[in-house]
C-alpha cells in the first residue's frame, strides 16, 4: 500500500534560517520549481508526424511564494542593480497521513527576485504579494533528509542529482569535467 506524504506547515528564510527571519507568520502558500525536460522537436519530411527528443538539460527554474501584507524586507531584494543571488529556505512539516510519522521537508533555493506582484486591495481580505524568484542557480529538495532532487548550475551535468544519485554522470565524462 502507497502511503501518502502531506506537507501541512510551511515556512520560509531568505539569505540564512534565523529564526528571527521567518516568514512562517506572512506566508500564504510557496511553488517549489517545476522539473520540466527541455525538448527540442523533430518532424522530418517523410514522417507522418514530429517527436519532442529530450536534451539532456533542464528548463530554466522557477520558485515563487506568496505573503499577506507588506515585507520590507523582502522588497529591498528586489534585483535591478542590486539584487543577489542569495539562498531561499523552504521548511516544511510532512505527515505521513497513514502512520501519522512527522519529519521535515526542505528545499534549498539560490535566486535572485524578479518580480513582486502586489494584489489588489479589498475591504477584509487586505493585500498580498507574490515573489518570483528566477535566475536559479541551485535546488535541491530534501524529504526526511533524504535527497530527492539537487540541481547545482555551476556544476554542469555533474551537478544534476535524483534520490542521491548523479544521473548525469557518463556526460559529465564525456565533456571532461569529472
């Protein structure tokens, strides 16, 4: 039998997670980045139709979370001119929902924020804000801390990682940088 695992509090700290950083008050929800393949796709003239071949490499990725209200903070990080590629910590608590089991959930982000998208503001529900954070140059997601996913930019094909193993390791070789 399947068991199902849940997340069902979250939290976020930008740059380190100091507790007196937390945004587990303000935050309303979190997208931790898609995986998605890139493709490049093949219709030749005498087929009856086109494939999307993978290529070995990963769209670009995405995190984006929301927050009720204002955060100074996290406005000042804006990146024109001054933002930074900086690390974004997600914590989360995850429920094996047949056991009952608890333990952490976490993901490591390293971003720079691109957009803030205010909401509009109505009488009762106030405002919120979205951040976007792109320019991801590292993720990597932990459950029970166990590795699940780790992506590393810099660090090439070596650098892509799923359930602890490099799965990019032979073409890491072949381009001689392992």
């Amino acid at each position: 039998m399947a068991d199902i695992f849940e997340m069902d509090l979250a939290n976020i700290f930008v740059g380190d997670p100091d507790p007196k950083k937390s945004l587990h008050t303000s935050l309303k929800s979190v997208k931790l980045p898609d995986l998605k393949l890139m493709s490049k796709e093949h219709k030749p003239a005498g087929a009856a139709g086109s494939v999307n071949f993978r290529m070995n490499s990963i769209d670009a990725l995405k995190f984006t979370f929301k927050c009720a209200g204002f955060t100074p903070d996290l406005s000042a990080k804006f990146g024109i001119g001054v933002g930074l590629n900086e690390p974004y910590f997600m914590l989360g608590n995850v429920r094996n929902l047949r056991t009952g089991e608890q333990f952490p959930g976490r993901a490591v982000v390293r971003g720079v924020i691109t957009a803030i998208s205010p909401s509009e503001f109505t009488a009762g529900d106030g405002i919120e804000h979205d951040y976007e954070i792109d320019e991801v140059t590292h993720y990597e997601f932990l459950l029970n801390n166990q590795e699940i996913y780790y992506f590393d930019f810099w660090e090439g094909p070596a650098g892509v990682r799923i359930n602890g193993v490099s799965v990019m390791q032979q073409a890491a070789r072949n381009i001689g940088i392992v």
